[in-house]
C-alpha cells in the first residue's frame, strides 16, 4: 500500500514539473523563447517584422521604427531588437555576408539630392535644375522633325 501511493506521489511530482521544463520559456512580453533561444511569434508577428527586415537588417538604428514596430507586432522592443539579433545570427549561418559594424547599410544616396561634388562657385541646386530645363527647352525647340 505504501509502494503505490509512493507511486500516485511520485507521477503526480513529475507529471507537474516536467512539462514546465519542457515547455517554452515565457519572454518579457507575448512572444515566447525556446530552449535554443529563439523567439517563436504569431504568423501576423512574424510577417511584420519579415516587412521591417527587408527594409532594414539594424533597427537598433531606427530608433521610432523600433517603438512603431513594438507596438504593431505587440512585442517589447526587446524580443523585436532579438529577433533581428537572431535573423542577423541566421543570415551569417547560411553563408550570407555580413556587412561590417557601424556602416551605414540603409542609407542609399538619394540621385536626386546628390549630384556629386559642389565647384568652386557653383549655383545652387534649385538654379542647377532650372538652367538643365532650359537647356532641354532650347534643344527641343531646334531639333529637326523628319
């Protein structure tokens, strides 16, 4: 009679705390992290932050990009900046170059805004377009029509 309520003790013990270490830790917000550390998010979690990694691979650089993504996935902006962390880890895994520390990887020049080095005595931007207007206007106007 001893043995089997040591038995009904015993399973009961187990039966509790062993699905608890098996199961996923809960992170500081809704996402959960794995054993491995990994965070599992939603379909709808996952398909935002996939948006934001095409955009940019360091959202620790966008700082209000950061705060809008938590707020739509419903994640802290700590699982977000690991998520990121773990896609960056994943990237690297497969091979994938990554770019160095501290270089600017988003910031594309914009053609428009740059158009090289400024002379010595330039005009200024909005006198640049206007004398390449003209300079169209005046080759339209001559050009010879067959």
């Amino acid at each position: 009679m001893r043995l089997t309520s040591l038995v009904r003790v015993l399973s009961l013990i187990f039966s509790c705390t062993l699905p608890s270490l098996c199961a996923p830790v809960p992170s500081l917000s809704n996402g959960w992290l794995t054993p491995r550390g990994m965070l599992e998010v939603s379909e709808r979690q996952e398909r935002l932050l996939n948006n934001a990694w095409v955009i940019t691979k360091d959202i620790t650089k966008w700082p209000r990009y950061l705060s809008d993504l938590s707020d739509r996935t419903g994640l802290s902006e700590y699982n977000v900046k690991t998520w990121f962390k773990n896609m960056r880890t994943k990237e690297r895994e497969l091979g994938a170059p990554s770019p160095p520390p501290n270089s600017p990887v988003d910031e594309k020049p914009n053609p428009l805004l740059h158009s090289g080095v400024p002379k010595k005595g330039a005009k200024s931007k909005k006198g640049l377009v206007r004398e390449s207007v003209k300079a169209t206007r005046r080759t339209s106007r001559h050009s010879v029509v067959e």
